[in-house]
C-alpha cells in the first residue's frame, strides 16, 4: 500500500511540477531572446520564431490591409519633416509595393529598425519589407550573420560605395590606411552589423573603429568628437546630412572606394511571389522613367496598367502614389547624393564603351555557417554525382549556353565539366521540368515577366521561375529597355529550391566577378575560395574558373554563335549608367 500511495503522490507531483516548470522555461526562454535580439548568431542553426504557420507574405498584407516597412531613421530614406510624417526613398518605395497590392486606398506602417536589429525583425516577420538600405551579397542570400537565415534581395535601387568624409587631415590618414605618428589619433565612426565595418575589419585594427548602432548614433558621436572619420556609403556622410546634426568645423571627402554597395530592398525567402512583387514594382518604377511616364500621365500612358496574374500587381497605383524612380530620386536624394554614374538610367544608345554586366559583392564567404540539409535541392544534385541541364531544343550542347551548364558542373564537382546531362526541352515545357525535377536548371531561358511572376495559384498550378544574372542580351535593338524588345538570357531555376537559385545565381555572378578582377582558367587559384557551405563546396567558385574560364573566354569561346560583344553584352566599368529593367515586359 504504500508504494502505491507513493507512485500516487509521484504521478500528482509530475502532473502539478512539469507543466509548471515548462511555463517558467517559456517565460524565462521569452526573456533571454528579448534581452538578446540583435545579437550576433554564429552558429549554423536559423533564428525560429514562436509561429509558425503564417500565410505566405502577400496573402497575409492583403488580410491585414497593410504593408509593415522596416525603415532607418536616416535624412534621405525615411527621416520626420515639417509635415511630422516620414519621409525619403524608403518611404515612397513602400508606399509604392503597397499601392501595387493593396490599391489606392493602402496603409502603410513604418517601423524603424536599426543595423542591429532590421534583418532579426524581419526574420521574426515583425516587418514585411526591410528598406533600411542593404547591401545584396551571397553571404547574406545564403545565411545571414545575426539570424542564421538567407533572404531574398531585389535589383538595386542604388548603387554606392564605402569611403570615407570628416575631418581634412584625418580623412587622409584613414585613406592611406595609416594610423601610426601623426595619425595615431585616427578613430572611425562606422554603423555596426554592416558590410561597412566587415570591410574596415579587414584594413584597420579594431582599437582605430568606433562601432555605433543606429544612424543617429554613427553621426553624433562624429559631431561630439568621439571619431574624427566617418564611414558609409555617400548618402551616409554627405555633407549636407553632417551639417544637419550640428557639425561646423572643416569637413572633407576621401578618394577611396573600398567595396561596391548595391542597395536592395529584402524579403524573407518563405514566400517567393511577395519578393516578385516587391522586386517588380521597383522594375515598373524604373521603366516608367524610361519611357517618360511620370505621376501625372500613370493613368494614360502607362503601358502595363495591370499585369494579369492571380496575385494582380497594380502598377498604375504605384505610379499614381509616388511617380517614377526619377521623380522619387529627384524628390528625396539629388540633394545628397547628385544622380550620376551608375545610378543614371543605361541606354544602348550612344554608349558603346560600357556594358550592363555588373557583379555584387559576395560578403564574408570565407567562415562555414550554411548546414544544409541532406534533403536540399544542392546536396541531392551533389550526392547524386551529376547536374541534369535543359537547353532549348534549337541551342547547341556547344553553345553559350552549354558552357553555363558546364560552368555549373565544375562548381559542383570541384572543376569537372563532365558530371552533366543535357536535356533539350521546348519553351512551353520548361516550367514543367523545372518543377517535376526533370531537370535542375535551364540554361538560355528568356528573362520575362511572364516567366517570372507565373505563381502556384494560376491554372497550370506551377511555381515561377528563378532567375540569374543575364548570360547574354541581344544587341540589335534600339534600346532593350523598351516593350516588344527581345528578351535576355538567363539561367532558370524552379522558385520551389530557393537556396539552389542562389547558388546557380551566384554561380554565373562569378563569371562575371572574375573578368571585372582579371583572373582567367590559366590564374584560377586567384579565386576565393568558399567556406560559408562546407568543404564539399570551397571550390564553388575556383572549380568553375578553372573548368570553363571566366564570362569573357566564354564570350569568345562561343562568339560566332552569338550577338557582337558590344553594349549590354560588356562589362560595367564601374562609372557608367546601371540602372534598368533586367527582364523584359514582352
């Protein structure tokens, strides 16, 4: 009996105790994550949120009736005026994704984030949209630092630079990268958790960088003299955003531009029709300046007043909220930053010297943080020994478009160009196969919206596709950017593997990274090597070199058989027009 009375009392024990302590785990567990957001993740495993069946993201702002933007408090992007409302380019870029899915009557919620904390509030789906002002890298695409997650990034809305602006002399100090005898005083302001303090990590011993969390912070903290240097982008220390907080001494801009900073806007990769969306309402911005349709004329002469998928994007409302991307750059940042260079609109039109062919920085790919699962759409492939290639049926195995599904295979399987089958498809089955896994990518795709925007919710009850880089435009035209044009080519993945588009994406992006450095097949051990997936992949990007050369031998390896290397087809030097609609509306 009285054992039994003791298991009795044991069982009422459990049944009171362990619910109890599982409460005060939760609440405890619910404290240390507040205590610690925004701190810096440096293992494989993603950040989890405490939900965990969410609509996808445009189905789910539709619901709710609102867009929730996270912002930075910076002049120029989203900073209060007279009016005490917010504005800037940030601002005007939500309100224009809001207007395309929600129609003029949208609402927007602004919710300002920080370098520290923007990519965990997005992650934790406490914002929609991240506008803080993003530099796109791989390393980011695949598994950013603080959260333990890839995102998906849009084209640019600017491109910039990291240099330097403050005091005279000690800008100088801090562009000849010397801090000894009379720069010994030199100290950096630089926003923290940025791609900027991961470059000046790598120049300057840490005692030399002042590490600041918020904008307001980064430019105080040089006004109060706790640096004599700042660093950022060019919208970052114009001097007229110096000026504003209070600084009255000498003020000077450097001559270095220590890494390309092409600013994108973010979205998480659960739900890959939301970051269409998002990236084609920038697209129709931008093509409206191009064919001079401003907010006055949207109703009239817009030529796409509304693009007939399920998820129906109303470009015309975006139009009708905030203009074209002139207008909107007019607005908020010629003030700043004067329009020039790279952010200026690309016409194939009187600018035979430089090209459309432009690769975005790779961010820190030199550490192991991606774990990818044995399932994954990348260690299938690599288990299974072979990449299966789709070609349209009129393209060659000895093409252009061959060699990028070589290229492919060499990153792969450590330069082997011959781990590949080639499958020849006709266009109208390329959605099919992408997403029945006949094949595992398409090389020579048109780049359409078309293509790009077809959803699961559509009749033929498919995925869209995923897009790299342009391979190739077609140079015969008068200007690509304009409707009925012919199409780029690119390599397509299904949006069903979101990682297996970002490594085929940044597969051919290093094409093209290796030309812009001179590294060819004959000097491939110049090439990084990458450690964010693991040793099975350090030679993502020596294997290809070394299989297939860079864009440039490819070019040339397959001249005959393709459009004059002028124009689009060049490279970027890097001062030249950029900005445009990759894909076309045709």
């Amino acid at each position: 009996k009285d054992l039994t009375r003791m298991e009795k009392f044991r069982r009422q024990m459990f049944l009171v105790w362990v619910p109890l302590m599982v409460i005060a785990g939760v609440i405890l567990a619910s404290i240390f994550a507040t205590s610690n957001r925004g701190d810096e993740v440096n293992g494989t495993e993603p950040l989890q949120s405490i939900e965990k069946n969410y609509d996808p993201t445009l189905i789910q702002v539709r619901k709710e009736g609102v867009l929730r933007c996270g912002v930075p408090n910076k002049y120029g992007f989203a900073a209060k005026r007279l009016s005490n409302e917010m504005e800037g380019l940030s601002v005007d870029l939500c309100k224009a994704v809001a207007a395309a899915v929600l129609g003029s009557a949208y609402t927007i919620d602004l919710v300002e984030v920080t370098s520290i904390t923007r990519f965990t509030a997005l992650a934790n789906r406490e914002i929609d949209l991240l506008l803080w002002g993003d530099t796109h890298t791989m390393e980011r695409d695949f598994c950013e630092k603080s959260t333990g997650v890839g995102f998906q990034f849009s084209d640019p809305y600017i491109y910039d630079g990291l240099g330097f602006a403050g005091f005279p002399a000690a800008v100088a100090c801090a562009d000849n990268f010397d801090w000894i005898g009379s720069c010994s005083n030199l100290k950096i302001c630089v926003n923290a958790g940025t791609t900027h303090s991961d470059v000046l990590r790598d120049i300057f011993p840490a005692k030399y960088l002042v590490l600041c969390d918020t904008k307001d912070v980064f430019l105080e903290t040089f006004v109060d003299g706790g640096c004599s240097v700042i660093a950022g982008e060019q919208n970052d220390v114009a001097e007229i955003v110096v000026r504003n907080y209070g600084y009255a001494n000498e003020f000077g801009y450097g001559t270095q531009v220590l890494s390309k900073e092409p600013l994108a806007m973010v979205t998480r990769k659960d739900s890959q029709s939301w970051s269409d969306v998002a990236n084609w309402v920038l697209r129709a911005l931008i093509q409206a300046e191009v064919l001079g349709v401003t907010r006055d004329t949207a109703d009239n002469e817009f030529p796409y007043v509304e693009y007939s998928t399920s998820i129906g994007i109303d470009f015309t409302s975006a139009l009708r909220a905030v203009g074209n991307y002139g207008e909107i750059y007019d607005r908020h940042m010629e003030a700043i930053v004067p329009r020039k260079a790279l952010n200026v609109l690309y016409s194939n039109t009187g600018n035979e010297s430089s090209g459309l062919h432009y690769s975005h920085p790779v961010g820190g790919i030199g550490k192991f943080r991606k774990n990818l699962q044995q399932d994954s759409k990348i260690s299938r492939i690599f288990n299974r020994g072979d990449i299966i290639c789709g070609i349209l049926s009129s393209a060659s195995q000895e093409s252009i478009e061959g060699d990028f599904c070589r290229a492919l295979s060499a990153s792969l399987f450590s330069s082997d160009t011959t781990r590949i089958k080639f499958v020849a498809l006709d266009e109208a089955e390329m959605q099919g196969a992408l997403d029945s896994e006949i094949v595992d990518v398409i090389s020579g795709a048109d780049f359409t919206i078309q293509s790009d925007m077809v959803t699961s919710e559509t009749a033929s009850g498919l995925s869209g596709l995923a897009f790299s880089q342009p391979m190739y435009y077609f140079t015969d035209s008068e200007d690509v950017s304009r409707p009925g044009m012919r199409p780029p080519k690119a390599m397509a993945t299904s949006q069903s593997f979101p990682d297996w588009s970002t490594y085929v994406y940044w597969s051919v992006a290093n094409l093209i990274s290796s030309e812009e450095l001179g590294i060819t097949s004959s000097d491939f051990r110049e090439v990084n090597t990458v450690q964010l997936l693991g040793e099975d992949f350090e030679w993502m990007f020596r294997g290809a070199i070394l299989g297939v050369g860079n864009y440039r031998e490819i070019y040339e390896r397959n001249a005959e058989k393709l459009p004059p290397r002028v124009k689009e087809n060049l490279l970027n030097d890097g001062s030249s027009p950029q900005l445009n609609c990759p894909a076309s509306w045709s």
